[in-house]
C-alpha cells in the first residue's frame, strides 16, 4: 500500500508538471498570434485618396513637317554668250524689286545697238524719199505726164521703205532689250537662297545665277493623318518648334488637295510670319489647336508607369490598394485624361504610389501635409 500510494504520487505530479507547461504554450502561442495579426493590421502608409474629376482639355492634332519656301524664283541669264563683269549680291541678302544683282559686258550690245540706230536713220530718210516721190507721182497722175507703171513702182517703193523702216526699228528695239539684259533685277522683294554667279564666266541664254525666297515668306508643310485632315481648317492656329529652335506661332493657309498613296498623308501649309527663328529646309514638329473639351481627368501623381502600361493604385472598402491598369489620353498641366479601366466613383491614391505595394493597407487622410510627412518617412526606410 505504501507503494501503490507514491507511484500514484509520482503519476499526478507529472500529470500536473505537464499540464503547466502546455497551458504555458497555449499562452505564447495565443500572444504570438496575436501580435502578428495586430501587424498585419497596421497600415503601411497615410495616403490621400482622389476620383476622376472632369476638366476643359485642349484638343490638339500633331505633326511633322519641313519649313520651306513660300515659294522660289529662279533668276537667270536672257542675254546670250555675255561675260559676267559683276555680281552685287551674296545668299542671305535681302533685295527689292528692280535691284541690280549682276552686271554683263555691254560693249558688244552696245555696238550692236548703235548700228541698228544708224539702219533706222538710213530707213526713215529712205521713207521720205520713197514718200515725195510718190506724193508728186499722185500729183500727175490726171495729167497723163507719168505712166500708171511709174506710178505703180513709186507706191511700191513707198511701202518697200515702210517695211525697211519697221524692220529697222524691230532690230533697234532687239538690241535695246539685249542692252537691258546685261543687267539682272530681282523680279521680287525677298532673300537669295542660292547663287551660282561667277565672275568672268560667259553664260549663254536661261543660265539660272540666284535663287530667291519671294518676299522672304516660309511656310511649314505638315504631314497630318487622312482620318485627321477632316478636322482642320483654314485660318486654325498652329503652334511648331522647329530642331533646336524656339516655339513658331503660324496660321493654316490651305490644305493639300490629294493624299499619299503611300503614306496616307496629307499636307497642310502653314504661313509663319515675317522673321520668324527658321531657315528653310528646317524639321519640326508641331501641333494645331482645335479647342477644347471636357474630359475625366485625374493627377499625374497618381498614375504609374510600369513596363510600358498606365497604372493606378485603386482603394477598395477594407482600405486596401489594388493595382489597376488605366488607359490614358491628353495631358494638361499637371492633369491627365483617363478614358477607362476604372469607374468615376473609384478612390484612389493621389500620390506616393511608388511607397505602396499591390495589396497593402493604407490610411486614408485628408491633411496633404500628414501624407507628405508619410511618404517622406516610407522614402526614409
């Protein structure tokens, strides 16, 4: 008996010292659980929530082009086998109509001039002659004292000095336009372009020497889209920066009656204004402002960039974010369109998203400076 007693002593002390320490476990694991589930409940981050907001967006057509001339002169030679004795101009100067911009050796002209001024001289005293001889051949001819073929041969001879005279006179009038020639004018206002005038070089008839910009004017051919072409208009704004250059206000002139088969392009010509930052042959692009209209906008600071798609971090019910794709439009300032992929009533966050991951739990506030004090601090870590 005194046995049996200790072994069930013994028994129910282990029985005691067992049950103590899985009471003990139970205890830790229940704090453990607790505190990792009191963990996953703290929020990540203060954010500020924003929606879909709608705002006036400017509609705006792009484009690229050249800036070109308005349109060019080719100025050449009409005299024929002159020698060039003068050039009185250089590209980029700016001339008038009329100006003298190159000069031919006249002598030649000049020589030639002068002998067709002696064949007119010699055909008007012939003129004359033939004249009194058939102005007394009228004066006899009632008298019977002239034949009728006397008379005959002084009426042509009167007519053969007429057409010796205008022939003369025709070849005084060549050799004065000759002489004209040896001097080359701008047929317009505007700027040389090019020149190919060499002095000394004997040119023959049609030889381009300058090229010119009439009126110094440029215009910028923009290839805009077919499906766009429909929504332009003469007169509408245009704004283009051409390579390196600074901002161009110009107005749409006209458009392009056909098409590219290729391209399926169309141009339009844009007038840029007098002394505009451009040189012709310049690239640039450029917009056209139809106006504007209203669209869903959201920040900038709340859409995301990842691996060429739009995102934003949408807050659901349980204050949790969930990383949604958004398709985006025009940008204005510091806005931009949304045109889907979330609902207008959708929150989400303003910005910081890059602190925050797909899934966390957030704090919604409403103080910008509180939030800005998270990110800074999320940045931090």
């Amino acid at each position: 008996m005194v046995i049996t007693t200790a072994t069930i002593a013994a028994i129910i002390a282990i029985v005691f010292v067992l049950s103590m320490r899985s009471a003990t476990t139970t205890t830790t694991t229940t704090t453990t659980a607790s505190e990792e589930s009191a963990a996953v409940a703290k929020p990540a981050l203060a954010v500020s929530a924003t929606t879909l907001e709608p705002a006036l967006l400017p509609i705006r057509i792009s484009a690229n082009g050249n800036i070109m001339a308005w349109q060019e002169a080719s100025i050449g030679t009409e005299a024929d086998g002159l020698r060039l004795t003068e050039v009185k101009v250089e590209v980029g100067d700016r001339v008038r109509r009329g100006q003298i911009l190159a000069v031919f050796a006249a002598d030649t002209v000049t020589t030639a001039l002068a002998r067709s001024r002696a064949r007119v001289a010699e055909a008007e005293a012939a003129l004359a002659g033939a004249i009194d001889n058939r102005q007394r051949a009228d004066e006899l001819k009632t008298t019977g004292a002239i034949s009728a073929q006397q008379i005959q041969q002084y009426l042509t001879a009167d007519r053969t000095a007429r057409a010796q005279l205008e022939a003369a006179q025709a070849d005084e009038k060549t050799q004065s336009l000759r002489l004209a020639q040896t001097q080359v004018h701008a047929p317009d206002d505007g700027v040389i372009s090019a020149s190919s005038a060499t002095v000394g070089a004997v040119l023959p008839a049609g030889q381009e020497l300058f090229r010119l910009i009439r009126r110094g004017r440029l215009e910028w051919r923009a290839e805009i889209a077919a499906f766009d072409l429909a929504k332009l208009r003469p007169g509408q704004a245009a704004r283009l920066i051409p390579v390196g250059g600074e901002t161009i206000e110009g107005k749409l002139r006209m458009l392009a009656p056909k098409v590219n088969l290729q391209t399926r392009n169309g141009l339009v010509y844009v007038d840029l204004p007098t002394g505009a930052p451009a040189r012709d042959g310049m690239f640039a692009r450029g917009e056209f402002d139809l106006g504007a209209e209203q669209a869903m906008t959201l920040p900038l600071s709340a859409v995301q960039l990842r691996d060429g798609f739009s995102y934003v971090l949408r807050i659901d019910r349980d204050s949790r974010v969930i990383q949604t794709k958004v398709t985006v439009g025009r940008r204005a300032g510091a806005r931009i369109e949304i045109t889907g992929g979330i609902d207008a009533s959708a929150r989400v966050v303003a910005s910081g998203g890059s602190f925050i991951g797909d899934g966390d739990l957030v704090r919604v506030v409403t103080d910008v400076s509180a939030v800005a004090s998270a990110s800074a601090a999320g940045g931090t870590r």
